[in-house]
C-alpha cells in the first residue's frame, strides 16, 4: 500500500497535458456541432484513434497506473473539452469494463481488442442492463438467457433501453435473467458478438443533454450466441446459481460486485467535475470582462463570491474523487461508500455549478451562443446514470449505518 498522495506523478501530468491539448483544439471547437447533429461524431473519435487516445492501450495504462489517478484525470480533461463527444469517446469503456470484471483471461483477450476496433476502422462497444421496467430496481430484468445445451448456445429474448452506442456497437454485452426466481443472484452477462442475427436497435432517444452520444434501445429477438460468450464461463455460474439456490450467501460474490461499483463510479464523478470545471472557466472570464455599473460584474461580492463557491465545490469534488480512485487502486474497503460518495457529490456539483455559470452569463448564458446552456444542459445526467443520487445516498446510508435502509 502506498501513501495516500495527491501527486499524480510527472507522467501523469504529461497524460493530462497532452488530452488538454486534444480537448481545446478538437473536442471544444466541434461541441456545438455535434450537440445540434445529435450525432456519434464518428470523425473526432477516429482522431482520437489515430493519436491513441481512443484505443483499449490508452485506457489500460490509465486503468493500472499506481498513483490511481490516471482515469480521473483522463475523464477530467476529456470532458473539460466536451460531455457529449466525451461519451462518445469512453462509452466503450463501459462495456470493457464488464468484460474485465466478469470475464475469463480469454474473454478479455478476445472482446476487448474488438470493442475498440482499429485507428482505420473505429468500433464502438455498448453495455445492456437497463430495461424499461428495471433502471435502478436491477434484479427486476426481464431478458431471458436460455441454454441450448444440444448446440452449446445461449439463446436472449427481451428489449434494452437507455443503452449508450445500443444499436451502432460493434460488441454488445447483455445482462439476463438465467434463473429469474433468483432475482439479481439468477443474473449473468453475456457478449453479443458483431453482426449476430436477433440483435437491433430501437427506438433512439432524443435528449436532453450529452446529444453526440448514442442512447438507444435495443432489442433481442432469438439471438443465438455460442457458449463461449457467456462471461466468466458455464461452470462458475451453475456454481453460483447452485449456491443462491440453497440460499447460501457468502457475500464474496456481493461485496466483489459491490467493490467495482466502487471502483467504477469515481470516473464517472470526474467526468462531472470535467464539465463544471470548464462551465467554471468560462463563467471567471465572462465576469472579469463583462462590464455593468462602470465595473467588472465581478468586482461584486455577489458575483465574485458565487465563483469563489463554484471553485471550492469543485476541488471538494476532486479530493473525494481521487481519494476513491487512490482507495480502488490500493484495494482499501469502501467502509463508507467512498466511490459513491464521489459520484454523488461531483454529480450534484456539476449541475449547480453549471447553473451558476449561467446566471453569470445573463441572457448570453441562455443562448447557444455560449457553451454554458450545453454545459448545463449535460451535467443534468450526472445525477441520473450509473445510479442515480438518490441511489447513491441509499448506498452510502446502508454502508454507514449496516441498517437494509430502502
Ligand atoms: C443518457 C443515458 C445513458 C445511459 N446509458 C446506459 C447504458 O449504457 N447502459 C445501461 O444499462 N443503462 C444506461 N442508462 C440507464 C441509467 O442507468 C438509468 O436511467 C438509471 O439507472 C435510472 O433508472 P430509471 O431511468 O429507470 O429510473 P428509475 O429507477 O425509475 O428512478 C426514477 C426516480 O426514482 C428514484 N428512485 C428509484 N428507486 C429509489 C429508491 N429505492 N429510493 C429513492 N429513490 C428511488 C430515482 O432516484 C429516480 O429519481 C442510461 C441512461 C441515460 C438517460
């Protein structure tokens, strides 16, 4: 275990620099674009394929550097230079990261690679657990996963929604029921390989912010996938199901799921914290120029002061979420919740803090004329996916309190 530092290092801070770079002169001058196409920017993320910030190489450097930091502060910058482009660009890692966590050594050997594609021929990977009647309730799914022990083949029926990239991924990976009298414990995840028969996008939805990002659902109907795809393998889950079944719960399987929720949320917060940064930014030059009164708005306490608040917010934000990812990096226990913490609180932060921006901005923050409306517009999800706040408030109560708080 290394000592809690908040030195993310020389390389890392030359990570930062370089996507700094990559944020200010692609991403930012294409946000406005792209939010208006509602469009995956299919351009701007083979740019980052080709200079190897979109590939599986780039984020497994920043997943296994020591100091813990390297994914937050990827996050930070990427989305500093645009939510919806941003998403774009790491939706994938959503999808690798469950293959990463459930899947066998082959599995991640196989999938990984063909989730990102190649700098000449780009592909995107989706992760499918939300259903229409299952967002934050997700022992509630209903997709079915059926074996067909005669031809060794998985067979899923059922309708996915809300699914970054749903539809237009190369790789799909899919969470079904396998024994639904078992509820979350009677789940497993599986891998739809590209172009498999059965599998189609929905309807696309149109929203409200992070619109270059592909939200869709999708739908299975009979598709076949081989039994190599089921993650982790047929062995360890009839292990697992036999255990649920006897109504045995070691709770190395919980508390294993329940560490990489914790492990993961940290980056999306620092996603949070990208956006309210650069709303920030914007809002601290518009007030140092913007003249009323004979005088910079700013040299008002009521301006100058809420700025002051938004700055503070935001750094609070940082130190919980490194603290998170430097704990998940050093395999500390989450005894408070710590990953969802900082989810919560970047989330929330993103969304006043954008909204401050604005006020700043007067009528000019409320035209697309400024990238705070967008920003504002973007931060809103932060609060929604991944868990929403009230379902990270519920997670840290339970962890704080021990008590099954609902
Ligand atoms: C743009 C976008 C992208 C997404 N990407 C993906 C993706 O790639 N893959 C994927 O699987 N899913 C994805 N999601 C789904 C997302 O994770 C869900 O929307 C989220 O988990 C909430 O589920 P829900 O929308 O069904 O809301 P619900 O669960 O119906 O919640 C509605 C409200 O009730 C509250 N609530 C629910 N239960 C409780 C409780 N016990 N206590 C207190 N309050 C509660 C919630 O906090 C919320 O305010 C995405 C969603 C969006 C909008």
């Amino acid at each position: 275990m290394s000592t809690f530092s908040l030195d993310p290092g020389a390389d890392q801070l030359a990570v930062r620099d370089w996507l700094h770079g990559f944020a200010a002169d692609v991403m930012r001058p294409a946000a406005a674009e792209w939010d208006e196409r509602e469009e995956t920017p299919w351009p701007v993320i083979q740019e980052a394929a080709k200079l190897g910030i979109y590939s599986l190489d780039f984020y497994a450097q920043q997943y296994f550097d020591p100091s813990g930091v390297g994914i937050p502060i990827a996050m930070e910058e990427l989305f500093w230079g645009d939510a919806g482009i941003g998403l774009s660009i790491v939706g994938t890692t959503l999808a690798a990261v469950a293959v990463l966590a459930n899947g066998t050594d082959e599995q991640i050997g196989t999938w990984a690679p063909q989730m990102f594609g190649t700098p000449d021929d780009v592909k995107v990977a989706a992760f499918c657990s939300s259903e229409p009647d299952a967002g934050s309730d997700v022992s509630a799914l209903r997709t079915r996963a059926v074996y067909d022990e005669a031809a060794d083949e998985w067979v899923l029926n059922g309708t996915k929604t809300w699914a970054t990239n749903g539809g237009i991924a190369a790789v799909h990976v899919v969470v079904a029921t396998v024994d639904p009298a078992l509820g979350a414990r009677g789940q497993a995840s599986f891998v739809v390989p590209p172009g498999t028969a059965g599998l189609s996008q929905g309807q696309k939805f149109k929203k409200h912010g992070i619109r270059a990002s592909h939200t869709a659902e999708v739908v299975l109907d009979s598709v076949r996938v081989p039994g190599h795809c089921l993650l982790g393998g047929k062995e360890k889950l009839d292990e697992r199901l036999a255990r649920a079944r006897e109504g045995t719960r070691s709770g190395k399987g919980r508390n294993a799921a329940m560490a990489t929720f914790e492990a993961s949320r940290p980056a999306v917060g620092a996603q949070a914290i990208g956006i309210a940064r650069a709303a920030y930014e914007v809002a601290l030059d518009y007030a140092k120029t913007r003249v009323q009164f004979g005088r910079p708005i700013i040299d008002n306490q009521g301006v100058a002061f809420q700025l002051a608040d938004m700055k503070t917010r935001i750094d609070a934000a940082r130190l919980l979420v490194w603290r998170a990812s430097w704990m998940a990096a050093n395999n500390q226990p989450f005894t408070a919740a710590e990953g969802s913490m900082s989810k919560l609180y970047a989330g929330e932060t993103a969304k006043w803090v954008t909204a401050q921006a604005m006020q700043i901005l007067g009528g000019n923050g409320f035209t697309r004329e400024y990238p705070v409306e967008r920003m504002h517009r973007d931060s809103a999800i932060y609060s929604i996916f991944e868990g929403t706040s009230e379902i990270q408030r519920l997670v840290i109560a339970r962890a704080i309190s021990g008590m099954p708080i609902r």
